[in-house]
C-alpha cells in the first residue's frame, strides 16, 4: 500500500483549494484525515477556529472525497456524548455507537458537526472514535505523568472521571484492518477495560518504575474552562468482532507503550 502523509504545516486543511489539489494530483483511493483542534479548553474562547477545522473543513473534505471516490477515514471522539455519571448504569459495557450524542464542550459540539457533516455527504466513510489518545509521538497524559514524575514527590489525579484509554499503536493497526475488510459506518476504538485518570496513572507509575505518591482528586479541586465528562467510556464491541485479539486491555496497551517509548 503506497502512502502519502501531510503534516499541517504542508497542507491546511481548512484550505479547500490545496487540499482539492492534493487530491487531484495523488487520486487517492483512500482519505485519512487525523487532522482536529484538540485543545478542549482554549476551544471555548476559539469556538470559530475550533469548527472550522473540525466541523467545516471536514464538510469540504467529505464533499471532496465524493468526487473522487476516495474513501475518507475521520477520527472523532468520546466527548460526543454527555458523559454523565449515571450514564454508566445505562451502559455499564460503555457507550455503544448508536447512543444518543450530546457534547457538554465546543470541541465535542464542533466534533459531532464534523461527524455528522460526513454523514450527510455522499462520501464512502468509516468514522472511528477515540478516547484519551495516547502515543510515542505528541504530548498525551503518559508523557505528561512521566515528565512530572521526574520533577515532583507527589502528583494530583482526578479519580472521577471514568473511560478508557486508545493507543496509537494498536489503533493504527485496526485501522488497516477494519480498511482491508471494507467495513464503513462508526466504530468505538478504544482498549478493553474500565478506569479513571487516577488508575491509568498510578498504572504508569507502576509500570514505568516510577517512585512517586499520586493522591486522588475530585475534578472539583480542578475546574477547567470546557467541562470534562464525567464517564466517556466506550463500547468497542463492534471493533471487537472486525479484529478479535487484537483488542487489547488498557494496561496490555499501557505496556506496549512504555516500551515502545524506551526503545526511541
């Protein structure tokens, strides 16, 4: 499989013009588009920048990919939903994707639009959802922990906020996978398991050997300017049944990465 990447700083996407050139020249079969403003908080005070590279660029990139009968691939995310801690009741397993969306922030309101954006194109498309992303490369709450960990005695995590973790690794993996199976629609990618950000960091701790306290926090003692949901779990039942095995439980992940990050 022949593969071209863009980095943002090589193409806009809000840019429609070049991006139809790129597509005009490559004549891809198949769109990835990792592109999305992920900054939660700063989004509340950029509402307009935040929609145009997540809901209306992904319109004119969906449109596109009509007409050239590409395939587009969009990752969206867990923050589509309400995340209310009863919700957890409801679905103990975590979110299934037919649930009912509600965004609680702009940058989940601007994530659905762009969903939803695909969805009414003619575009083919597989929409995957993730969940507290982490990987070897960017910043993400692994790298974060880690470097705190070497800076301070003891650390603060919220113990009330409940999800589940997708590694980078893995999800790039399942990706090729679902893509090569031809399945379309949306899938919940995320890791086996249940925990809050309290258990993902003591489990880097742990894991990394690390000697530091972590003492849990409610989100209350960290107020925030877009508000965080406060069970965004989802259900990777569908994905579960395209790849089997290589759906792994969040510390197998957690694992991989840490090694991964050792081995740089």
């Amino acid at each position: 499989m022949d593969f071209k990447g863009y980095g943002s700083k090589e193409l806009d996407i809000t840019d429609r013009n070049a991006v139809r050139e790129v597509l005009t020249a490559l004549q891809p079969e198949v769109v990835v588009n990792c592109a999305a403003y992920t900054k939660v908080d700063r989004a509340e005070e950029e509402p307009d920048k935040a929609r145009a590279i997540n809901a209306t660029a992904v319109r004119d990139l969906a449109d596109l990919c009509a007409g050239f009968k590409a395939r587009l691939v969009h990752y969206s995310t867990d923050y589509v939903f309400p995340g209310r801690r009863e919700d957890r009741e409801r679905y103990p397993k975590g979110y299934p994707e037919d649930a009912a969306t509600d965004p609680i922030n702009t940058y989940g309101q601007t994530k659905w639009e762009g969903e939803q954006a695909i969805r009414d194109s003619e575009a083919s498309h597989l929409i995957l959802r993730v969940s507290w992303l982490c990987g070897a490369y960017g910043n993400n709450f692994v790298k974060t922990m880690l470097r705190m960990a070497d800076e301070r005695e003891e650390l603060t995590v919220v113990d009330d906020q409940l999800g589940s973790p997708t590694f980078t690794a893995g999800a790039v993996n399942q990706t090729l996978s679902l893509l090569e199976q031809d399945v379309k629609g949306t899938i919940h990618m995320t890791s086996r398991g249940l925990i809050s950000w309290y258990d993902f960091a003591k489990a880097i701790m742990d894991l990394s050997g690390k000697n530091v306290n972590i003492r849990p926090v409610s989100s209350d003692q960290f107020p925030t300017k877009a508000p965080r949901p406060a069970f965004s779990k989802l259900d990777p039942f569908r994905l579960e049944g395209y790849v089997g095995d290589e759906l792994k439980p969040w510390k197998a992940g957690l694992r991989n990465l840490l090694q991964q990050m050792e081995s740089q």
